[in-house]
C-alpha cells in the first residue's frame, strides 16, 4: 500500500504482530485514543464559539485552575478507554487518584493501565495556541483477576509498552510508538481519518533551537545558565534560535521535526521542576528515545527513574541527542 494512503487502522492492523504478548488489546487501546481524540479535537477546534473555554472553578490536584476543556477531554478519554474494556486502570494529571476499572464481568482480567495528560497546554486554549494530549501505556505488574494496584502506575518509563501524543493544531496529527520508532498521523477533518503523514519520525542528533521560559532565568540552577549562554554565543553555528510555545507537546513536536532541545529544569519557585514523571516525561522520554533523541533529568535518563507518587515532578531535558549531552555536561560541571 503506498505509504502515504496508509490510514491509522490499517498501521495498527499491520503492525499488530510486533507488539509483544498482545492479542490486540494493545491495538483496541490505540484505537480508543484515536477515537476519543477525534471527539477532543472537534471540541478544541470550536472553543472559540461556545462556552467551553474558560476556567470550570475548579482547581486539579496540582493546584492549577482546570479549563473547561480540560475537564472535557479527561471524561472524553477515561469514558473512551472505560467504554471498550481494554485497560484494567487509568490514571489522569486531572484526578487525584487512580480509576479501577473492572469491566463487565467484574473480572479484572485486562492486563494494561494508561497513564495521560488530557490536555497539556490548556492554559493556552484562549488564545488559539496548539495544545495536545499526551498518553502512556504499561502492562499490569499485579497479578490478573485483581483490582489494580498504586504499583501498576509507579513503573520506570522503561516499562512503557507504548506512548504517544495529539497535538490540536493548524493540523490534528497522532504521533505514538510500541517501541519500533515514531510514526505521525494527521487527520483529514473532512472525512474524519487519520492518515500516515510522518513515517519514521527522527530527531536530528544537532538542532539550532532551544526551548526554555527565560522569564524564570534568574531562579534557574547555574548549569542552566551556563548552557543558555553557551547557546546564544556566536561561535560555530551558535546563536541558536529560541522557541518557547509553553506547551510541552506543541514544543517538543516542533523540535523533533525541526531539531532542538526542551528544558524545564528545577528553579527556586519549582524546586522538583513543573511536569510530572507519570503523564508528561516519561513518555515523551519514550518518543525521544525511539526518535533517536534523548530525554534526561539533567543528570539521568528520565527512563529509568523509579516514580514513587502518582503526580511526582522532576526536571527535564529532552530532545536532539547532542544538546541534552551537552546541557547534561554544564549541569555536572556545575
């Protein structure tokens, strides 16, 4: 089939065998993302003409204002996921705990949890920037035919058995990986498909682009100050250019594609950092990973960290695998 016409279902379909133990759950999960991420986006893509922009008046669990749409998308996707009967428990940047889900026949025999960012960005919906959601996949660690536990969640990224991302924007694409590369997906909104559009996806191991909110400059730690002055030198092919979107998916998405790196450190207002292990770093680590990039706390790979709370924050470096090396280098001479 000619590479371009492939659609999602077809990619899932033809690729079913390389997912390891799965008899297609994995594939039904993928296709719950990409149904739920259909309803989303034609939510995201009409904000602007109803009520569904805004503040709900709630505050999530990290003590940030909920979005309307926020809320929106988390039901969309957790009622999705429940709906089909594929993943055994969930696990939201919006709730403050974990959802069993026993299926019908209150069994508990679904073997796989996932673990999402319902819309990363959303403080940026009001004023039309791109946002996304952000998805990771585990096998259950608990023996089948129970209730989910809290150590099912609380795996290193490394069990990760796939991770992927939508990015709502001028286009609406799904990227993700099982572990063999990245592959994009952009839907064609007239007929409601996704088609194979990015194949292969690869960050380049040198980029001109770093991606940091030098707003907080001042309370940074010294080895990131050291690298930011190491990319605006002129020297070699320094400058780089800074990009800054302020949302993670939005940013990273632009930096594989274009080659770059994605910083949000620790600093004196955000000691462990902003973004959360479970939802946000370790499956984009997932991505950077099977892209040829790299992802890092500033000192270790973001993979193998051993979670130890569902909504934990670290540090994070991510991107072409020569800046985080280098970024890396600054942080531990420092």
């Amino acid at each position: 089939m000619e590479e371009k016409n492939r659609t999602l279902g077809e990619f899932i379909i033809e690729n079913q065998n390389s997912f390891q133990y799965s008899t297609g759950e994995l594939s039904r999960i993928i296709n719950s993302i990409r149904l739920a991420a259909k309803v989303v986006n034609y939510k995201v893509n009409k904000a602007g003409l109803v009520d569904i922009v805004g503040a709900a008046g709630e505050q999530n669990v990290q003590g940030e204002d909920q979005q309307k749409l926020d809320v929106f998308a988390n039901e969309t996707f957790i009622q999705t996921l429940i709906n089909r009967e594929i993943v055994c428990g969930i696990a939201s940047e919006e709730n403050d705990d974990f959802i069993t889900v026993a299926g019908s026949d209150k069994g508990h025999n679904n073997k796989y949890v996932v673990l999402m960012d319902p819309l990363d960005g959303s403080s940026n919906i009001d004023v039309n920037v791109s946002v996304g959601t952000i998805f990771s996949v585990y096998r259950r660690i608990t023996p089948m035919g129970t209730p989910v536990q809290l150590e099912d969640f609380l795996q290193p990224g490394i069990n990760q058995v796939a991770a992927g991302y939508v990015i709502y924007g001028t286009s609406t694409m799904l990227v993700y990986t099982t572990g063999h590369g990245v592959n994009g997906f952009t839907l064609n909104p007239a007929i409601g498909t996704f088609y194979l559009s990015h194949p292969n996806m690869q960050f380049t191991p040198d980029g001109k682009i770093y991606s940091i909110n030098e707003g907080n400059y001042i309370n940074f730690p010294q080895g990131v100050k050291n690298y930011l002055k190491y990319c605006q030198m002129e020297e070699g092919d320094r400058p780089y250019t800074s990009r800054y979107i302020g949302s993670l998916v939005s940013d990273f998405h632009r930096n594989m594609i274009k080659g770059g790196i994605y910083i949000y450190p620790t600093s004196s207002k955000a000691p462990n950092g902003k973004l959360r292990l479970l939802y946000e770093c370790n499956p984009m680590a997932f991505l950077a990973e099977q892209a040829g990039g790299k992802a890092s706390d500033g000192y270790n790979r973001i993979m193998e960290l051993q979670p130890k709370e569902l909504h934990q924050r670290v540090p994070f470096f991510c991107g072409s695998k020569n800046m985080v090396e280098k970024a890396e280098a600054f942080m531990k001479e420092s």
